[in-house]
C-alpha cells in the first residue's frame, strides 16, 4: 500500500498548541486567559498563521496587512511567508525579526531582540533554518541560509553565520560552536531553557593565561628574581603578565 505523509494539525490545534507551551516554558504565566490576552509573542504567533495560510493561497495582500497590523501591536515582525514549527514560542517578543524564507522546527523558543536575517538580494532561500528544540538568547542575530541543528542553543547577543550541528551551543561575534556538555538535561516539561548555562571561552582563557604566568613566576623565582605579586606597570594585583614579560626579555 502507498505510504502517506502525516497531515499537519488543523490551524486552530496549533494555535492551541501554541498556547498551551507557554505554561512549559514561562514561570509567570498562570492562566490561558492571561497568555491569549496579555501575551505579545503569542498574538505575533497566532496572527502569523493566520497570513500564513492566506499566504500560500496567493493572498498576498491581506497576508502582508495582517503581518503588519501584528508588527504595529506586538513590536514582532514576522514575514507571513515564514514557516512556523508546532508549539513555538517567543517569550517578551520586543524586536523579534523573521525573514520570509525562515523555517522554524518544533518546539523551539526565541528570546527578544532575536533575528532570523538574509544577507542576499537573490529572491530564493536567503534566511536560516531552526531544528527543533532549538533555544536562542535575547538579542542574537541569526543570518544567511544556515541551519541550525536539533536542540542547539545561541548565547545571548551572538551573530552566527554559519551552520551548527545538533545538540551544540553557539556564543560570540561571529559565533562560535563550543561543546555543550548538559546536552541530555532537561527539565522536568523536557524544555531545557537555561540558556545561559553556556560555556565562557573568554574567562576560560583568562583561567589559562593566569596558568601561565604562575609558570613564568615560578621560573624567575628559580632563577633568583623577586617576584612581589605586586605588578608596577599596570597597578594590578596578579593579573598582569607584562611585567613578567619584560622581566624575562631582560634575562
């Protein structure tokens, strides 16, 4: 017997679905009530599904009215072109940016300030695709035809322009994919939103620069020089390396 693709779920399931993850994934909300009327990102959402639809009939017009009436009350501004996955959530919404050609999976959660960007003039695909799960931290800019895999995280304020695997965290200008170690953790809804417990390169750099200028100190030390902890060029107590520096250029 010929297989067939699984229908998607009517849109009124999905704006239910919509809503009820909300409860999943933000602390402060307490009733359905509460989510449909004072939720910003969620009547960003709902209006988008709406233009979507008419998208794809070739109403195009209406479609774009709709998007913008939503960006003119909800400060979100969605391309109706823009294909949503199940149970997507946009927590505060204030700046939100999606292109027309984004594709978002299931379950995924986007901070404010968030933009899923082009950066070509060409008509065809020019903006990001999301895996599921995927969180992105407030502020991240996400630009060009990339993808995102499954489960991956983007630190707050990061500009990834390149592809990232699953299950891998993006931080910094231009991002950068550091390996997540809390992949398998999830809370007890099977959202794992902590974002922000991403790994620190740059203090992990400083840890390893501190490393070594104990090693340099402990070899002037050997070699007779004084070493007071005390740094006279930069005023700053054991965290200076400069001085080491010239002390050993001077050997």
């Amino acid at each position: 017997m010929p297989m067939h693709a699984p229908s998607m779920p009517g849109l009124w399931s999905l704006l239910r679905e919509d809503v009820d993850c909300v409860f999943q994934r933000d602390p402060a909300a307490r009733s359905r009530f509460e989510v449909i009327t004072t939720y910003p990102g969620v009547h960003a959402i709902l209006m988008q599904r709406i233009a979507h639809r008419l998208w794809k009939m070739g109403l195009r017009y209406p479609a774009r009215f709709i998007a913008w009436f939503a960006r003119l009350v909800t400060n979100v501004d969605i391309h109706p072109g823009a294909t949503l996955g199940r149970r997507f959530f946009i927590d505060h919404g204030a700046g939100v940016v999606i292109g027309e050609t984004a594709e978002i999976g299931d379950d995924v959660t986007l901070y404010h300030g968030v933009t899923l960007g082009g950066t070509t003039w060409n008509k065809g695909k020019r903006h990001p695709t999301l895996g599921n799960g995927v969180v992105i931290g407030a502020g991240a800019k996400i630009l060009g035809a990339i993808t995102l895999g499954d489960q991956v995280r983007v630190g707050a304020n990061s500009v990834v322009v390149k592809d990232v695997p699953a299950f891998k965290t993006v931080v910094g200008i231009p991002g950068k994919v550091v390996t997540r170690l809390d992949a398998a953790v999830d809370n007890t809804l099977g959202i794992n939103l902590d974002h922000h417990l991403i790994p620190d390169p740059v203090g992990k750099a400083i840890a390893c620069l501190m490393e070594r200028i104990e090693v340099l100190e402990r070899t002037l030390q050997a070699r007779g020089e004084a070493v007071d902890g005390q740094c006279s060029v930069c005023e700053a107590d054991d965290l200076c390396g400069t001085h080491v520096a010239h002390k050993l250029r001077k050997m």
